[in-house]
C-alpha cells in the first residue's frame, strides 16, 4: 500500500512499481468521522475509492 499520494506523477509512479492500493490527498482529504460515514451510506464516489484501489487518474476536484 503506498501512503501519502499527493500528485499525479507519484500514483503514476506507484502503479508502474505494482502498487494497486493507496491513499492521499491526491483522492481524499482528511474527513470527520461523520462526513466519513455519511459518504459511504450514499455510496462512495471516484474521488474516494473505498477499496483502496488506484484510480487510472485523478479525480476532478
């Protein structure tokens, strides 16, 4: 798992060394708990994948 995923070239690196799982402020910027959980009732969008998994770009913010 790759942590601290803040640019595109770094998810682009990261993919091509085999990693499929990460996170960042890339896809997510810390939340509160309840906006957390809120958002995964409603059904997580691209922005915040919840499996982890690397998107193939950057979500529109």
């Amino acid at each position: 798992m790759a942590e601290g995923i803040e640019r595109d070239e770094q998810a682009q690196m990261v993919r091509r060394l085999g990693c499929q799982i990460g996170q960042g402020f890339l896809y997510s910027k810390p939340q509160a708990a309840d906006a957390l959980f809120g958002q995964a009732a409603a059904g997580f969008s691209e922005r915040a994948a919840p499996s982890g998994a690397l998107p193939d770009r950057a979500p529109d913010a």
